[in-house]
C-alpha cells in the first residue's frame, strides 16, 4: 500500500486528479512515468518492487471488477545488476588450499583447477579425461552455448589432477558399470559429480578454513579474474579464458579493483592529468 499510496501522490502532483476518481482511465503511459520518475531517486531493486505492488493492486481491480485491465501488467521492471560474488583474496586461496591438505585428492583437484582456469561449476563438472592435456597443461572446455575454448592450466592444478587419477582408476574398478564413464570428476558410485556435490564439498572447505560459508565455487571463478587483473592481464585475454561472449560482462570485473586501473592510468597516459605532466 505504500507503493500504491506513492502512484497516487505522484498523480496528485502530476495534475492528474481525475484519474484518482475514475481509475479505470489510468492507462499504462501513466504507470510507466511514475516508473521512469523514480529512477533517480531508487535503486533498481526498489522501482521493481514498486512496479510489482502496482500490478498486484491493479489486478486485485480487475478481479473486483473496477477495471477492465491491468495498466501495469505490459510494464517491464528495469533489468536488475547482478551483484559479483565474494572474491577470495591470494592469502584465503593459500588458507583454502593449505587447510585442506588432507581432503580427498578429488577435492583438491576439483577446487585448484576451477581456480586455475576460471571454470564455470557446469563446466568443471562436465569435464571429460579427454578434454585435460596434463602435459601441455591446457584444458577444453564447452561452455554456455556449446561454444568451445582452450583454457591454461597452471602447474599446481595439473599436479593435483595427476594425483586424482589413480583414485579414479579405482573407483572404476570397483564399479565395473560406469568403466564406460568419460567424466573426468567421478562420485564414490561411478557416476558423474553433480554441481550440488561441489557446492557440498565447497562448504566444508571453507569451514576447515575458517573462511566463512558464503563464498560459493563460482567465487573461484571470480577470484580468478580478478587475481588475473591485479597481476596486469588485459581484459581480453581475461575475456578468453572466460569464455564471455561479450567484453561488456567481463569489464564487470574492473570494478573491483578499479584503484588498480586508475593507478595504471595515472603511471602510463601521457594526460592523466599528474602533477608534473604536460598537458
């Protein structure tokens, strides 16, 4: 109601008394510029919600019978930003792998080469032992789309991996129905590890590491990127390895160490504007 109470104080202002007699008038231009006039006052968040409060309170009208349509039902809520998630720092990576020394060699793997390529949980979990070149340290990946790409593999992942893989042989071997099973990440049955596993085995790291329980394995991915733009890669080869189809999604990132840039921008452009410089 005080949503709706805000769409009548702002008809009031907007010299649209008759519409607060006669509601049936009210026709979507009229919902969609109070919309448009919150926009530099809310966050997208709260105009959504406005927006909602208004269509559920017209549709309660057309059920009553007051109105014939609902003029907030065609309006469309402004596109939410979607909020990166918690990034881990070098030092909590160290702590996240250090404390979990002793974990399952699966584990450990699944974890260093999410981080180590910036893989997608989906993409980790579809992983197959053809798709990994240990010797080359590269893997294929089949991202969002289907689409393909070749993603490095530093060396702590490609070790971890290689201890995995004996443990693989024998889960095999103990379940000789899944001997057909190509996955390179396996449950205790054979089977192929689902992302809800991970996410399981996630937790648990990160309470062995006193890391808190509210970084998720796309977090790696995320520490990934935003470790590759601190150590100086260009957002390009960022984009690449990410496999984002546009440059746009990953310049997201550059807004978590936008100090970092702007530091670069100041050292390197010839009219940053430093004391000194000749413009």
């Amino acid at each position: 109601m005080t949503d709706v109470d805000d769409f009548r104080r702002y008809l009031e202002r907007s010299g649209n008394i008759l519409l607060l007699r006669d509601v049936s008038e009210i026709v979507p231009a009229h919902v969609r510029s109070f919309i448009a006039s919150r926009f530099t006052k809310l966050k997208k968040t709260s105009i959504g919600r406005k927006l909602a409060g208004l269509k559920t309170f017209f549709r309660f009208l057309t059920r009553e019978g007051v109105v014939k349509t609902n003029p907030a039902a065609s309006i469309r809520a402004p596109k939410q930003d979607k909020p990166l998630p918690r990034a881990l720092s070098v030092d909590d990576l160290d702590r996240f792998f250090s404390r979990n020394e002793t974990a399952r060699s699966r584990d450990i793997a699944l974890f260093e080469l999410m981080y180590s390529a910036g893989l997608r949980i989906s993409e980790l979990t579809s992983l197959q032992i053809q798709d990994i070149d240990l010797e080359n340290g590269w893997a294929r990946v089949i991202g969002k789309g289907s689409k393909e790409r070749y993603c490095p593999v530093g060396g702590k992942a490609v070790e971890a991996v290689r201890t995995y893989l004996p443990a693989r042989e024998m889960i095999l071997n103990s379940h000789p129905r899944s001997a057909e099973n190509k996955a390179l990440f396996l449950n205790n049955r054979g089977g192929t590890l689902s992302a809800r596993h991970v996410r399981r085995i996630m937790k648990a790291f990160l309470d062995s590491a006193n890391l808190g329980r509210d970084a998720s394995p796309h977090a790696l991915r995320h520490s990934f990127a935003t470790h590759l733009l601190q150590g100086g890669a260009d957002l390009r080869s960022i984009q690449e390895m990410l496999g984002h189809s546009s440059l746009s999604t990953t310049q997201r990132y550059t807004k978590v160490d936008l100090g970092k840039l702007m530091e670069v921008y100041d050292k390197a452009h010839p009219r940053s504007g430093l004391k000194g410089s000749k413009v």
